[in-house]
C-alpha cells in the first residue's frame, strides 16, 4: 500500500509500554482515537526505538481490497489477511487497516459508520497495534497478574471465569497488581516479564455489589451487560505495580460446589489453555518466538486449578487462605529452591 502525505493530517503521539505511538488523522476521528490508546499503559518511554507510524482515514465506501490477500485469522470483529510483508486487517463493514511490521507502518481506511460503534473500530486498531508489538517481543495474553508474599501470580482463563474477581480479592488483602485482564509478556534474558495493557479494572454491577469499597459513598448503577472502567489505585493506595515476574499460574473455573478448591494440574496442560487466550502472530518466526516465549512462561511457573465454590463468592478472603495453604506447603516450597 502506497503512501499518502500526512501533511493535511493531525498528529498526535501516545507511549504504549515505552513505545511511541504517531497516529495522523483528520480532528473528527482524532478524538475517539485519542480514547483507545489513552486507556493503555504508557510505561517508561524507550527514547532510541523507532516509534510507530499509524495513518488513518474516514472513507464513505470501502477500501479496495488487493487481489491475492490470504486469510491467516477470523476474530468475532477483524479479519486477518497476509500479502508478502503486509497484513490486513478487515472489519465486516469493510474498514481496512494494513500493516507493514518490518518498516512499523501502518494506514487505515475507516468507514463513516465504524465511528459509532467504539467497540469494532478499537478491535480494528488494537488487532493492528498487537499484531506489531509482537514484532517486537511483546505478546499479548489474556490474563490477570498480582503479587503479594514475595510470589507473583498470573491468574488466566476465558472471559467470565473470574479473574477480575479474584484480582480485587487479593488486592483488599494486600496484594499489587499489574492488570485484572490484559497483558504483555516479553522475554528478559532466561526470564518472563508480564506488563500491563490496560491498568483499569472492568467492573458490573455485580463486581459493584460484591465489593462496595468500589462505589464508595456514591449509588453505582451499571446497566445489564455493560462495565465500567474504574481505577483501582485510588481506592487502594499504591496497589499497582508496572510488572513483575510470574511464579505461579492460576487457572480458575467457577463451580456450583460449596467448597473451592486449588490443586495443581500439569505444565503441558496450562499450556494449552495459555494458548487459548493469545492469537499467535501471522509471521511464522514471530509466531515460533511467541511459542518459545509462552513456553518459557509455563516452565519456569508452578501450576494450579481453581475450582472456584460458593464459598469463595461468600467470603473472598477464602481465596487467600487457599493461597497460602499451597505457597505454604513443602513441596511447592521445594520446586522454588
């Protein structure tokens, strides 16, 4: 894809993990833009890389997609289409970003109608965004990450099984936290490192309910199906920490039982459901490194299943009582020596 001068266009530039970010678009699309990448975490700015090229662009039809695209990955929003070094990324109302990672480039034709539904132009730009970052040694995980007694956690499952839940409990007991859903894992040196996307909790009504701190002294109501975003940092002080390493996976499940329990399950098995809440990059070496990458995670982790009871809903502190119980139990102790 051929490019246009950008010199019509607004520029404004945003830090994602350290990186900067140059976005180039018209004032009306500036806005809803600036929402997206100002709900992700800044990190401390890397002053020598090459910061990211984005152009975007309202258009009333389509853009014409170029023959010989091959399709690579269909998400519920984006499609993912490959030609040579380029990636497209395609909405079903025909809003097309493409993407050239080796030059960290990227112009977006975005439809009039797309401005209205936040949702699919943020799947849009985030699908692009990601994509690049993995280029980069930064892979996206869909999970939680916490400290607390000199141990990080990461807490991972599909959306639902209550991982936002379960980062607000720990965190009320004391515990930090780098992000309740959304993650960067990289690679230092033998290590992995997992870094916020997002910082802000996602909470519903019944989040709400469940822990009133929340709210305050003000009347929250959340309507059915929807979230709102809530710094969690200011209803406790210095929870939020910017990374940390994992030492421990949690994989939770919630259960009609009366009693949770915390058990471990196999490395091999963690693994496969790790890889369930990623999307590996459409560039097979990328992709081998994201592998080697979550590889890495799972080896150097002890691993546990949450059945999450009614217990655990009743009381959260039950949670941090299973906890301790197996971080204080020999054997594990053992495997961390």
């Amino acid at each position: 894809m051929k490019k246009k001068g950008v010199h019509s266009l607004k520029k404004s530039s945003y830090v994602v993990q350290g990186l900067v970010v140059d976005v180039f678009c018209k004032n009306n699309l500036n806005s809803i833009i600036s929402t997206y990448f100002n709900r992700l975490y800044s990190g401390e700015k890397c002053s020598d890389a090459k910061p990211l090229e984005f152009e975007f662009y309202i258009t009333e039809k389509p853009y014409p997609i170029p023959s010989g695209l091959v399709q690579v990955v269909k998400s519920p929003f984006v499609t993912y289409y490959r030609k040579g070094k380029e990636i497209y990324f395609i909405s079903e109302d025909g809003s097309t970003v493409c993407l050239n990672p080796t030059t960290r480039s990227a112009k977006g034709f975005i439809r009039k109608e797309i401005l209205n539904n936040s949702l699919v132009l943020y799947s849009l730009i985030g699908a692009c965004l990601l994509e690049n970052l993995k280029y980069l040694g930064l892979y996206f995980l869909h999970s939680a990450a916490l400290y607390g007694n000199g141990i990080g956690y990461l807490v991972s499952g599909d959306g639902g099984c209550g991982k936002t839940t379960i980062s607000i409990s720990l965190v009320r007991e004391g515990f930090k936290y780098v992000s309740d859903d959304s993650l960067l894992i990289e690679e230092i040196g033998e290590e992995i490192n997992v870094y916020p996307l997002y910082t802000n909790f996602h909470i519903d009504q019944n989040l709400a309910e469940c822990f009133p701190e929340i709210a305050g002294d003000k009347c929250l109501l959340i309507p059915e199906g929807s979230k709102v975003s809530v710094d969690i940092s200011k209803i406790f002080p210095d929870s939020f920490i910017p990374h940390l390493r994992p030492d421990i996976i949690i994989t939770p499940k919630i259960t009609s039982d009366e009693k949770s329990q915390l058990y471990p399950i196999s490395q091999l098995e963690v693994y496969r459901r790790l890889l369930k809440q990623t999307l590996l990059a459409v560039d097979k070496e990328v992709s081998k490194n994201q592998l080697n990458a979550l590889e890495k995670l799972v080896k150097q982790t002890t691993c546990f299943e949450l059945l999450s009871g009614k217990d655990i809903h009743k009381d959260p502190k039950r949670l941090v009582s299973l906890i301790r119980e197996v971080t204080n139990d020999e054997n594990y102790k053992k495997t961390k020596l």
